[in-house]
C-alpha cells in the first residue's frame, strides 16, 4: 500500500459496501472494491483478502444476496445485491456514522484553553 493510500477504518467497509450497492445496483466483488477506490479518490485500497470477507459476512446476516452471472469479461462471477434488511441497516449505519463523527468533530474542534 502506498503513503497515498490508507487502511478502511473499523467499522466502516460495510456501510460503504452497502451504500455502493444501493447507488450503483448489482455488482460483483471486483467492481465493489474498485468502485470503493475511485469513490474514496484512492485514498482507499481494498484488496480480496478484505472484500469477500465482508461480503460474506453480509450475506450470513441477510444484508445482502449473491446471483451468478457473466462479468463484462465473459467470466462467471458472483453479483451481489442490498437487499431490504439490508437497506433499513444502511440506514441505521449512516445515522450511526452522522452522530459519530459529528462527536469526533466537536473533539478535533476543540482547541487549547488559555488560563
């Protein structure tokens, strides 16, 4: 990974593979993980070791389905959807992450007191 590039933070990867799902529709592994990068403006790197884990993971919990179908390459790979179990936790997730970072801001805001 380059110094351009950096670690997904905790937490955060399946919100964002759930929010790519829901703008761009069906898509396989690959075309997550790269359309995470260009979104992230590559400050993002998502390897396989990272995606198919957390695409798992979604679809054990039911936040996401898998189909099979031929990628614009002619090879047959998984495509994988939101599904609505999936949609009402993306919506949590974004709550979620709206009042995180909004207490984290309040923290990077802060500056030091003068006496």
């Amino acid at each position: 990974m380059s110094r351009d590039t950096a670690d997904v933070w905790h937490g955060t990867l399946d919100l964002m593979i759930l929010k790519t799902l829901d703008a761009m529709g069906s898509l396989h592994g690959y075309s997550i993980a790269r359309r995470i990068e260009q979104i992230s403006e590559g400050q993002l790197s998502i390897n396989q070791g990272t995606i198919y884990p957390a695409l798992l993971k979604l679809r054990h919990r039911g936040w996401i389905t898998t189909k099979w179908g031929e990628s614009s390459t002619g090879r047959r790979v998984k495509f994988y959807a939101i599904t609505p179990r999936g949609q009402r936790q993306l919506h949590d997730a974004e709550s979620e992450w709206q009042r995180a970072t909004g207490i984290v801001s309040k923290f990077v805001k802060l500056s030091k007191s003068v006496p």
